[in-house]
C-alpha cells in the first residue's frame, strides 16, 4: 500500500521537535491523517503517531506502531521505521541515519565500536578455508627455517570430531587456534581447511614446508594433536581421514624420483608399502610404473606419488592423531627419497633391500623402525606398543 506523505497542511501537528532538520514529537489526531500501514484514520481518541524514517516522517496509528517501529536512543526514545539494533547492544536501538554515521558496519550489521566488531568476525569467521581456497605459504609465507632448494615436508593431516554434530568442526578449529593455526606455541605454522572426503565435522591441518629434523625437533606436532587428542579422531573411528605428505620435487631428481615411482608401485613391495601406510586407499591408488617416469610434469591426482609441478605429493598414509605416527610418516618419505638416490633400480624391484639399509641407518629413523620391528625383526630394546587415534 503507498505511503501517505503527511504535510503541515492537511494536519493539525501542533508542536513539532526537529532531529537533523526531520520533525518529531507529538501525535496527529485529524481524521484527514491515516496511518501508513493499516490507512486508519486519526480522532482525539485514536491519536496517530509521528514515526521517524531516513527521508521523511509517516504516521502510524496505536495498533501498527509496536509491529513496525522501535524507540530510538538518539532521538529521546522517539519511534523510528528504520531503526537498527547494535549487534553488541542487544535491546537498543537507534535511527538508521544515526547509525550510519556513528556505528561500524559489516555487511547490514552495526557496532558500537571497532573492538565489538572484530570480536564477532572473530566469533563468526568460519572455522577453516574452504577446500583449495588458500594455502600456508599465502598465508604464513615461506618460512625462514626452510631453505627453498632442500629436502622438506609440508603435511596434510585430516581429521574429524568424535561426535558428528553442528558444532563439531568449530571445536576442532578452535582448539587448533584458528583456521589460521593460533595455537600459542606453534602459531603461523599451519591453517585449517575443509576437504570434500570428510563428514561435516572435518578439519584438515595443512603445514608450512620444514625439513624432517625441525618436524621432529621444533614444529609441535605433540601440542598441535595435543590439543584435539580428547575430541578428535582421525586413524581409529573412521576410515575417511589420510595422511598427504607433499616432497620438496626442487630437492630430488628426476633419476631417483623415477625409482621412488617404481619403489612405491612395485607389486612385490605391496606388503611393505600397506604396512607402513596402515591401509589401503582409493585415493592412493597403486599403478606399476617406469623410471623414465620421474621426468613428467604431473601425473594423476589419486595415486600413491602424485606428481605436481612443485611438489610430490605422498597419499599413502592412514590418518592419525599420534605424534609418533605422524612423525613415522615423514620419516618414511624422507628414508625413500635417501634410499631411492643410492640403491640401484633391480633394489628398487623389491623391498629386500631397504629393509637391510634401514636397519643400518636406524639412528636417523627411529619411529620408522620402532614401527616395523614386529615384523622385521628390528632388535629393539622397547617395542612400540602406540595406539592409533
């Protein structure tokens, strides 16, 4: 229904107060002024009232007025079309005109300052990137421990909560300090993301590229999984969550990157190849390959060595909130890389071979070995008795 632009001709308003040039204040009661919204007509004893908009006043009779209007701070609690309610003063409200000049503004919200509302983009940024959205280096940058030519490990680590619910998915974030990894101890290290595999309460820590000794030795990874060890899940409750862990491919040469294709795919090395991954995937599939391989510019996504123009990326492993496990992981793919640069291509036919240098380089991959021990005969004095979470 149009609105009635009531003017001091066909009314009887008496008195009139003025905001910013807009008068305000007492009540209409000519039958010849109907209210804007149900065009009931004024009498001395269905008085309507002035209502305050951006661009002029209308007027609203008794019945209409509490749906359609609030009463305003800024205009000593006059009636306003257009108020706006302060998102950190819950109850208040104010004339849009006020609130645009005075208020900060997201979006169509409004805040009394800017601490209330960095506060709630805090409280309200979603949990995690989207898939593919960002990555820890656009974020962090390249980090300083990491010389950009050497043999590093950037990881993929998913997970999920314990509980399918709403909220679970914001209680992995925020105990893992943010989608752009705050935890006090290790911030700027990684960022959070959301990956299409897992159910609505994933989270996937995505880490900057360091080298196996700083991930071992400085990165955290006991209070990063730490933090989630009471809520999440990630190698036992579901089968959703991997491992990816993406090579240096400045580091390693075409040469022995074919033999780590040949290595990781050989039929004869599946045995170990699912031993030390603790499962078998689909998205890391296995495909007999040839050295002359390694020179390719990319390969398929889901294979167990997924070559990318910068990096390699590892799919093989099980998901787990075990520091142990993780660092097992990376200690594997680093011992491939060193392995694969000495040992001849018939060595990499087999898994004889490594087995052998492993034992003679345990000192450098202890959880590795402490790993396989049951099943190579590793002579150690503890065995690993870890379990997976």
């Amino acid at each position: 229904m149009p609105i009635e632009l009531v003017t001091p001709e066909n009314t009887d308003m008496g008195r009139w107060t003025h905001i910013e040039g807009r008068p305000l204040g007492r009540t209409v009661t000519s039958r010849q002024a109907h209210c804007c919204n149900c065009r009931a007509a004024g009498s001395r004893l269905y008085p309507l009232t002035y209502v305050h908009t951006a661009d002029m006043n209308e007027l609203c009779c008794p019945n209409c007025l509490p749906n359609y209007a609030h009463r305003c701070q800024d205009i000593a609690n006059q009636w306003s079309f257009d108020a706006v309610e302060p998102v950190d003063q819950p109850g208040v409200w104010y004339t849009r005109v006020y609130a645009v000049g005075h208020f900060f503004i997201h979006r169509d919200l409004f805040f009394t300052s800017r601490d209330a509302l960095i506060a709630w983009q805090l409280a309200n940024a979603a949990p995690t990137y989207g898939y593919h959205e960002t990555t820890p280096i656009q974020v962090h940058g390249w980090p300083t421990e990491t010389a950009e030519h050497e043999l590093c490990f950037g990881v993929e680590l998913e997970m999920e909560h314990k509980r399918d619910s709403e909220t679970g998915q914001r209680d992995l974030a925020v105990a893992l300090g943010g989608r752009n990894g705050g935890l006090p101890g290790v911030a700027g290290r990684y960022v959070l993301a959301r990956d299409g595999s897992l159910n609505r309460t994933g989270v996937e820590v995505i880490t900057n590229p360091y080298t196996l000794d700083y991930h071992r030795t400085t990165f955290g990874w006991d209070k990063v999984l730490g933090a989630v060890a009471d809520i999440g899940k990630s190698g036992k409750g579901t089968d959703r969550c991997g491992m990816h862990v993406h090579l240096n491919r400045a580091a390693i040469s075409a040469l022995t990157l074919g033999k780590m294709l040949v290595f990781v795919n050989h039929p004869d090395n599946t045995a170990l190849i699912e031993r030390i991954a603790q499962r078998r995937s689909h998205f890391a599939q296995r495909i007999v390959k040839r050295i002359t391989e390694g020179k390719a510019a990319s390969g398929q996504k889901y294979e167990s060595l997924h070559i990318m123009e910068k990096t390699i990326e590892c799919r093989i492993f099980r998901g787990n909130l075990r520091p142990e496990r993780v660092l097992k992981n990376l200690e594997f793919c680093h011992s491939l890389v060193t392995y694969c640069s000495v040992a001849g291509i018939r060595e990499c036919q087999g898994f004889a071979g490594y087995i052998a240098w492993l034992a003679a380089n345990r000192g450098a991959y202890k959880h590795l070995v402490k790993f396989l021990a049951p099943y190579y005969d590793y002579k150690l004095t503890r065995r690993d008795k870890t379990e997976d979470m």
